[in-house]
C-alpha cells in the first residue's frame, strides 16, 4: 500500500502552491514527491490539485500499489 500525504495552501494575493508525499507504508520510505505554484488560485483549488495530481503520478508511472490518501481539507475528503 502507498499512503499519500497531500496539501495545498493559497495567499490572499492568489498565489498557491500544492505538494503530495507518497510513502510505502510496508518500508516506511518515501517512494515519490512532487510540487508545484500556481498564480490566480484559491485554497480550495490548490488541496484538490494536490490529490489529483498525486492519482495522475501513480496513473502515468505505472504503479500497481492500492493507495490510501491523506488530506487535512474537509473539502477534498469530502469530495472523494
């Protein structure tokens, strides 16, 4: 199992930024990590792209693990 770990964050100028951690929970290591900065966000906007953008780097690197994701966004839990 990967467990994902992701956040996102928005200042009151509209800058955000997001980032995911992704640990394999049997080895306790980091397995894979990723960023990014957005201009014109809002919070919300950036803890959603956080957890797509983590699902999309398991889709395109293949990985055949079950996944279990991590948000501190009632928004982004909600939503799945």
């Amino acid at each position: 199992m990967i467990s994902i770990y992701t956040d996102g964050s928005c200042d009151k100028a509209g800058k955000g930024s997001w980032a995911f951690v992704g640990v394999h929970s049997a080895a306790s290591e980091i397995v894979f990590q990723n960023f990014g900065v957005v201009n014109n966000a809002t919070n919300n906007r950036m803890e959603l792209t956080a957890a797509i953008k983590a699902i999309q780097y398991m889709s395109a690197s293949k990985m055949q693990f079950p996944i279990k994701i991590f948000s501190d966004s009632a928004y982004v839990i909600g939503g799945f």
